[in-house]
C-alpha cells in the first residue's frame, strides 16, 4: 500500500507572532498568490464556471477571480457582484491556524441566509460530583446561569428542566398491576375488535 503524502501548508513559512498588520498582509500575499495552481488538473474540474471570491484578512483586501482557464487577483480592491466574501474578523485566530493550533468551528446561517463560520470557544467548566445526576439539569438551576447561557436547559440533549410534574401521579397500590394490565388488554382487544368491523364493512 503506497502511502499518501501531505503537501506543505502554503502557509508554513509564516512568523504567527508577527505585528497584526504585517501578519495579516503575508496571510493575504499568501492565499492571493500561493494558494492556486491553474496547471493542477483539479482547478479544471472545480472551476468549469467563472467563480469571483473578495478577501477581507482583518482589514488588508483584495480579490480572486477564478475562470476555467486563468486565474488573477488583485489588491486592495473587491470585485462587484461575487460569489464569496471571506472575512477574517480575528487576527489570534489566524496565529492560532499557523501554530498548528485546531480551534473547533461551527457553521449555520444569520438571519439573511448567509453562511458563517464562527470559532466555537470554551465558556467554562463545571465540576460536579458523582452523585447529581444530569449535570447539565442540575446546572441550569443555578438562578444567574439562564443569563450566561440562554436556553441550556430546554436543549435537545435534555428533558426541560422540572422538579414535580405538571399533575400528580397517583402510585399504584401492591396487588393493583395484573388488573391495570387486563383492562389494557381488553380495551386493546375491543379496540381491535371495532377497527376489523369497520374494515370489513368498508370491504363490502
């Protein structure tokens, strides 16, 4: 079995403790000018349509525009109308990329439909003992939490947050479980009973 190699980030070389502003101009030199080989036979398949892309890198701009055969960029300027425009709003997110560091990110849509990115960050941690149970539900009864963290306790990974249910459960009583269980079972069988009658009625 060959094994695959990896290819070299385009980005290796870069300093991450470099002054923001020089950083975030390499990192843009980089992606306008290293990032794209026209000759690799994958950019023939990928871009079969003209694709306009804007980069803002924390302040420092500038444009690709991909076409099936050629391929150009400009600085400092946005191309009107394009398919993409890529913000990176954070430089330490960047010097965390180029450390080697992996940030966990989410993807969803803003209220426009537009897609975005996000890095997701720890907030805290809760240390609980053994014996609570769901921690998540016993967290959530902590009165100033709902302010930190809006909707934690009605999330799907949880029943909503109750301490009594909504009508009193009457327990049953030692004996009482064969009956309960054969008035179920009669009312099923009458139940089934009707529905054949109906189904045959219809038949007919």
């Amino acid at each position: 079995m060959v094994e695959t190699k990896e290819s070299p980030s385009i980005f290796a070389d870069i300093d991450s403790e470099l002054p923001e502003e020089q950083l975030s101009k390499l990192f843009l030199e980089t992606i306008l000018e290293k990032s794209v080989d026209v000759s690799n036979p994958i950019y023939k398949y990928s871009f079969k349509e003209t694709y306009k892309v804007n980069l803002d890198i924390c302040g420092q701009t500038g444009y690709q525009l991909y076409e099936p055969t050629n391929y150009s960029y400009k600085y400092g300027e946005f191309l009107e109308d394009p398919d993409f425009k890529i913000v990176y709003k954070d430089i330490e997110f960047i010097r965390e990329r180029l450390r080697g560091d992996r940030s966990r990110t989410a993807m969803g849509r803003d209220s426009k439909y537009i897609l975005q990115i996000c890095r997701k960050e720890d907030l805290f941690t809760a240390h609980t003992k053994a014996k609570v149970g769901n921690a998540q539900l016993f967290l959530v009864r902590i009165p100033f939490f709902k302010d930190i963290v809006e909707n934690f306790g009605a999330s799907q990974q949880t029943l909503p947050l109750r301490d009594e249910p909504d009508t009193p459960i009457e327990p049953v009583e030692e004996g009482e479980i064969a009956s309960l269980m054969k008035e179920m079972l009669i009312e099923t069988r009458i139940c089934l009973k009707n529905n054949i009658k109906r189904i045959s009625k219809g038949n007919q």
